[in-house]
C-alpha cells in the first residue's frame, strides 16, 4: 500500500490525476475504472487541464464506471451517466463508444449485470479503478453486509448513503434507493487500484478501511488485500491514520 498525503483539496486533486497519468503513460489504450461523486471533481478537472495543455491523450483509452443508479434516465442531471460526460468526457477526446456505465433502466437486471462484466472481460479487465469512499465504507455501492459480493448486481443504498447524497438532489426522499454497482472481485480484479478520499469526514472510515480488519462489514477494508493499491488523501482524511499509525504516512 502506498499512501500519498497531500495539503489540501488542490494538491490531492492534482495528486491523484498524477497516477491516473502514469498509467497512461504506461499504456495508451488503458482501461479506466472511473468513480463519480465530490471527490474525484478537481481529479478530472485536472486531468481536462492536462489534456488541453496537450499532455494527454485519451483517444485510445477505454472506461468502465463503478456504478449508477437504479430508476433514473441517463438525461436526469443526477444519473452518473450525465456526470461523467459532463466533468469529464465531453471535455476530452476520449472515443464516448469505448465509455460504460451500468445501465441503472434495464429491465432484465440480472442479464445487465452479467453484460457488464462481460464488457470489463472482454476489455482485457481495468488497469487502474479509480474509487471513493463513502461514510458506510463502501465503494462502488458495495454497502456493508455479510459476504463480499462479487460481480456486478443491484444494491439497496444503506440509509446513511441516501443520507449523504441527499446533497445533489432537491430532497432525500428523491435519491433512489437503488443502484447498479460493480462488485468488489470486479473491483480486486484490477490490475491497480486509486483510492482518493478528501476532508475530515472522511478520517474515521479511511482508518478502519486501511488499518482496522478485513471485514464485509467495511467494505472498503478489503482493499488491504491488493497488490497495487495507491491511497491519495488530503491531510484532513489521513488524520486519523496520521495520529494512530505515523509509519504508514510518509
Ligand atoms: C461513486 C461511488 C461511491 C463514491 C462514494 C464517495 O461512483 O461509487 O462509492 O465514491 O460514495 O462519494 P463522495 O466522493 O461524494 O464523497
């Protein structure tokens, strides 16, 4: 595990948007693993400032997101569909054919599921997943249970992300309830893994997730297991890991 503190929101963004960099600097045509959420926006605005400066290409890369919610049209400003074209994809020359989100209208859900992880198969699997984490300590919509799920399937939101993300929407009795969401074998399955977490609110969840037990019961903790796992925080979210484990933080 690599763990890089940085001062504040602007340093971690730019952080971050630097190992997404690296891998494509590695390789041209790789596949992204993309999160939506508050913590990646100053990640893709760097990267968009990148790619305009002329520093990247994304022309060959293709991109599979995490999750999207159930019942919502891709037009619906909420869907994660309509995030990601507009803070990221339609601001760089990334191909939109070779984009992927769950599509959170299927009627067979079971048969969407299984397309999608199909789809991350036949791509040759994710080179690098980017992931927040949420207060449950999930990531995807892999909220707290009894069993690791695996593969990509329909998730009931725990009471506390709905709580949470009642932000963006005009009341938390609009947020879904449900979501599409990769499983965590998708998400081990990557070839390497970004964990980003920003602010104090984020300090608790982000020391059980990487110091506490490999449980389902935090989700994110399993984590702890992969090979290649990059953690980006800003000073705030590290604080605790700081405070109770100082040799972990460089
Ligand atoms: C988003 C996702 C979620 C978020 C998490 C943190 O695609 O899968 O796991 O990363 O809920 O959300 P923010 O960044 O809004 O705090």
């Amino acid at each position: 595990m690599n763990i890089i503190v940085a001062k504040d929101y602007a340093g971690f963004s730019e952080k971050a948007a630097q190992v997404v960099a690296s891998q494509l600097t590695l390789k041209k045509n790789s596949v992204l693993g993309l999160a939506t959420g508050s913590t990646p926006l100053g990640v893709y605005a760097k990267l968009i400032q990148w790619y305009k400066q002329g520093k990247l290409d994304f022309s060959s890369v293709s991109s599979v997101n995490l999750d999207e919610y159930v019942g919502l049209p891709r037009e619906s400003d909420q869907s994660y569909y309509y995030y990601m074209n507009e803070n990221f994809f339609k601001h760089i020359n990334i191909d939109v054919s070779r984009t992927n989100l769950p599509n959170g209208l299927a009627a067979d859900v079971e048969a969407e599921c299984k397309a999608y992880d199909t789809k991350i198969k036949a791509l040759g699997g994710i080179d690098l997943q980017l992931l927040g984490i949420g207060h449950t300590g999930h990531i995807g919509f892999n909220e707290p249970c009894e069993e690791f799920p695996k593969g990509t399937h329909r998730v009931t939101l725990d009471h506390k992300t709905i709580e949470a993300n009642s932000r963006f929407f005009a009341s938390e009795k609009d947020v879904p309830k449900q979501a599409l969401t990769m499983g965590i074998q998708s998400i081990m399955s990557a070839k390497a893994v970004l964990l980003m977490a920003n602010g104090e609110g984020k300090a608790e969840i982000m020391y059980k997730a990487l110091c506490g037990p490999v449980t389902p019961k935090v989700p994110a903790s399993v984590l702890q297991l992969h090979e290649r796992l990059y953690v980006v925080g800003d000073e705030a979210a590290l604080s605790v890991i700081k405070e109770k484990h100082p040799e972990l933080i460089g």
